[in-house]
C-alpha cells in the first residue's frame, strides 16, 4: 500500500491512500478521485511513501492529515527516513509532475501530469 501527497492547483495539500499510485493520480486528474480533488485540481504528485499494509496506510494517512499546512511542507521537504511519523515507511517518490521523475514513475513521465 501506499500513502501519498498531491499538491492542488490552489496551493493546499491532499493526501490519501492506494494500492496503485499511477491509476489513483490519474483518477484525481480526471475529476473522479476524492471529493476535494475534484473542486481543487491536484497539479503534481508530491511524495509517496510505501508501508507494509492497508493499517499502516491508514495509520500514516491520518497523521499526516491531522499535521498543519506547515508541518506537511516540513514533511515534504524531510530527508527520506525509515519511518515516516512513526509508521514503518520507505519514500518511493518526490514530487513528481511533468518534468520531473524522482524514482517512482514508470517510463511514461506524463502519467503523472495533470496539466
């Protein structure tokens, strides 16, 4: 599973859990993801982290939800560790958009583009 941050067009945070980050995203972009994406279009994919199961994903979701705005900028901008907030977790992606690839994206950079 994995726990992921997507940057809206407004500026704010969103962030959610998934088994498949590349078909979630691409959900989000097409207005069918969470209601919040859908009034505040994500304009990259931020982080990813991935945890061992659906509990820790939903664990680490709502910790990092339950942080401020500052805090999760913080997070975002944190050197990759082994656990995220206390959770057993392996970052697998900084912000990823249409140009730029951080060692999650397959070799279709524009899957995570939202533009």
């Amino acid at each position: 599973m994995y726990v992921y941050i997507l940057r809206c067009k407004d500026g704010s945070l969103y962030t959610g859990i998934t088994p498949d980050v590349q078909r979630r995203y691409a959900e989000h972009c097409a207005g069918k993801g969470a209601k919040y994406t859908k009034s505040h279009p994500p304009v990259s994919l931020e982080a990813v982290w991935q945890v061992a199961d659906k509990s820790d994903a939903l664990r680490l979701e709502y910790r990092i939800k339950s942080l401020s705005k500052e805090q999760k900028e913080r997070l975002l901008t944190d050197e990759p560790d082994e656990t995220v907030l206390g959770i057993p977790a392996e970052r697998t992606a900084r912000t990823l958009n249409k140009d730029e690839t951080r060692g999650f994206l397959p070799d279709d950079r524009d899957s995570f583009a939202c533009f």
